[in-house]
C-alpha cells in the first residue's frame, strides 16, 4: 500500500459519496421520462437531504431533453443543504426536529398535487431526513405535539423503521398520503435510500407508497420505549379515520417508484478505491442497525480475527458497511452516531486488544455530510491515535459515557468536515487492517 491510512479512508468515503451524487445517478432513470411525449402538466415535488440537487438534476436534464417542456415544483430540504434548481423552488426547513418551515413547505406541496388530472403527472423526489422535512400533522394534532413525540423517539433508541412507523400516523402526508392527493395524475417517485434494506415503505416515511405498519404498530412503539404521548397524539392514534392507504390500494394504481441510488451501490464504489490500493475490500453489509457502542464491539471483534487469524481475508484489507446505528443517549456531551460508534470502538480497541491497535486506521462518517446534528461528517482514527490520547490526557472511555464522541475526536483532531453533501445514503464506515 502506497497511500497513508489517513488519505485512503478519506478517498473511498469520497467515492461512496460521489456514487449518490443526484447529478451522476438521477439522469440514466429520469431519460426516459424527459423524452417521452406529454401534454399535460408535470410537477416536480420532494423532500429529503438530497431534494435540492435531485431537483436541480432534474430540471438541468428536462432543459436538454425538452427545452419547450415547462415544468413548475418545490421541494424542501434540511437548512443549509440548498441549492439553485432552476425552474423548481428550493425551501429550507428544520431536521431532525420539525418546525413551521417544514409544515407550510409540506402544505404546499399538497396543495400543487392536488387537483391534477388524467393528463397530468408528478415527479417525486425522496431522499433521506423527508420525514421529519415534509411536516403535515394529521387532524388535530398540533405541531408542538408531534415535536415532542419526535425528540422523544430520537432519544429512545429507536429504529428508523420504528420510528417512522409513528411519524407516518401523525401526518397528513406522509404513509401514501401524497400520492393519494396527486391522484389521478401519474405519480413517478425517484428515491435515494438511506434506510436498512431499502424499503420504499421506511425511507421519508414513504409518502408515495402504501404503508406496510399499523395504528397498532404505532401504539406498540411508543409503548415499547417508555413514550407518554401528549392527549392529541394518545387520540390520533387511536383513530382509524388515522389508518394510511395501504400496499395494493387503487388509488395509488398510478405510481411508479424507481431507486436512483443504495447505500450497496456506495459500498461498492468504496470497494473499488480499496482494490486499486492493493487492499482486499471486505462488505460485510448494508443495512447493519443496533445501538452504536454494540456494532462498534462487534466490527473491533472482526478486525482482530482479519489481524489475528486472516479470516474473513488476509490483512491488508478493508472492513468496509452501511446502515444506520442508534444511541441512547445517557450523558449531555456532543456527536452522532458515527463518532458513537468510533468512540466505542477506540475504547474495544484499548481495553482489549491493544497489541492490535498500531496496525488498524478506521473511518465512520455519515454521507450527508453531518454526523447527528453536528458540524462534521464523521470521525477517523489511524495507527498511533491510541497512545497519542493517552499522552494528551484524552479518556475516551470518560468522554464516551458522555455520549461525546465529537469532543473526543475534536481534542485528538480527529473530526471530517465536508459540510452538506447534497446527498444521503446514510452512514459509511471503513476499518482498515494494516
């Protein structure tokens, strides 16, 4: 191997990225569409991380291929991940928690879809964070109220799918009901995966599928964590006028929905950078979930057996998965879950196997470019960071029962800045054994 640790994991996260560029992986399955004759109207809608320059590929496509073509839209994207998208307006909203922003955008957005005709068709644009963008609350359920069960959620530990099973039941948009409302018009939903297993049903909470999860579903999660909803959410969600169209509905007989990017397909891109390097690439997967501290334990354990016994493959190779982890979060210090997960991971690496920890270099960062609600992707460790915190007075084990891995690996200069990447695929993690 001719590169240094530190810059290989850095160029195969770039690479994973660059896979689930909207401009590089939208336009082969938009072409068709753009070609096509059509006379009606076409609006183009979204929501997601991605949203902005998913419609900014879209409308740069629809300006080459049908330059007479008028098409009109809005989507809406977390603050700061905005971009010019030509004919489509961009709004900007609050993730991961909602706010008005997201609602009045959400509103609207049903309000362009609505009243189309037979002639007519949407283009939908869905990517990672449109759940808590696209905010609708259901019949009297106030803002306030599904804020409060949201902050709840992402504090319980709570999976993706367990959570959007709720979200979905508190909206008047989400679970299908967008494309509901754009009926009869011909709804094409183009998606960008950041969910485990790539179900259309969990990713932005699926506002142009039909909903697979229950009202009963939705109680069962709440009361599997210990939630206590406000009154209006207890009342929602005990309404069946609340249940979601579900798969097979006939008024979503009109929607096609393609997968424009995976998190598999960023792995793979990664995979590549590896090879070329001379290091084995090892997947181990793309949808790897549980509480962060515990992946981090179990991808520690691997990385000895590669160093120890060349098993799965002989070292120099790369650990290299996708996903989405979760914390519970005991402590008040700072981070997401990919510097969780690195954290803990450091600490497996110090207390037991040490002799381990000057052959290993690892990365975890999250491909939208902001770990959590901080302001970095994510974090890397390479050969001699170990000993290098002990020198400096770090304890990472200390700053881990915090929950602060961005403290940690901010005082050992440790943090990836990219900013917003326009895109999200969800988390990607590479650990490297020398």
């Amino acid at each position: 191997m001719n590169t240094d640790p530190a810059t290989l994991l850095r160029r195969m996260m770039d690479a994973a990225i660059a896979a689930a560029d909207p401009a590089q992986c939208l336009p082969p399955h938009l072409l068709p569409l753009a070609r096509a004759p059509h006379s009606g109207r076409t609006v183009v809608i979204g929501a997601g991380k991605a949203a902005a320059s998913m419609a900014a590929a879209v409308d740069r496509l629809f300006a080459a291929e049908a330059p007479d073509r008028e098409i009109e839209g809005l989507v809406v994207t977390r603050y700061g991940h905005g971009c010019p998208a030509g004919r489509i307006e961009v709004v900007e909203a609050a993730h991961p928690v909602p706010d008005v922003a997201g609602q009045n955008a959400a509103r609207r957005i049903l309000d362009l879809v609505s009243g189309l005709g037979d002639e007519d068709r949407v283009i939908a644009l869905i990517s990672g964070g449109g759940s808590a963008l696209l905010t609708l609350p259901a019949d009297g359920v106030s803002l306030e109220d599904k804020q409060a069960v949201n902050r709840a959620l992402l504090k319980s530990g709570a999976t993706i799918h367990e959570m959007n099973a709720v979200r979905k039941h508190l909206s008047a948009i989400k679970g299908g009901r967008l494309a509901a409302a754009a009926a009869p018009a011909a709804l094409h939903a183009y998606l960008i995966s950041d969910v485990p297993g790539d179900d259309p049903d969990v990713i932005a909470s699926g506002p142009t599928v039909g909903d697979t999860s229950t009202l009963a579903d939705a109680r069962a999660v709440l009361g599997k964590y210990g939630i206590v909803p406000p009154d209006s959410v207890a009342r929602a969600l005990a309404d069946r006028a609340q249940e979601t169209p579900k798969p097979g509905d006939a008024v979503l007989g009109k929607t096609e929905t393609v997968m424009a990017a995976r998190p598999q397909a960023s792995l793979e891109a990664a995979a590549e950078i590896a090879r070329a390097a001379g290091i084995t690439p090892v997947i181990l997967g793309d949808a790897i979930e549980g509480e962060s501290r515990d992946v981090a334990t179990v991808m520690a354990g691997i990385a000895a057996q590669v160093a120890r016994h060349g098993q799965p493959a002989q070292a120099p190779c790369v650990l290299l998965s996708g996903g989405e982890t979760t914390v519970t979060v005991r402590g008040d210090g700072r981070g997401g879950r990919n510097a969780e997960f690195l954290c803990a991971f450091a600490v497996t690496l110090q207390r037991r196997m040490p002799e381990l920890a000057g052959r290993i270099a690892a990365l975890a960062c999250d491909t939208d470019g902001i770990d959590g609600t901080e302001d970095n992707a994510g974090v890397f460790v390479v050969p001699g960071d170990l000993d290098r915190a002990e020198t400096l007075g770090v304890d990472l084990s200390a700053w881990l029962e915090n929950n602060d891995g961005y403290g940690a690996f901010s005082a050992l200069d440790r943090l990836i800045v990219t900013g917003p990447t326009l895109t999200n695929v969800n988390d990607f993690r590479a650990v490297l054994i020398l």
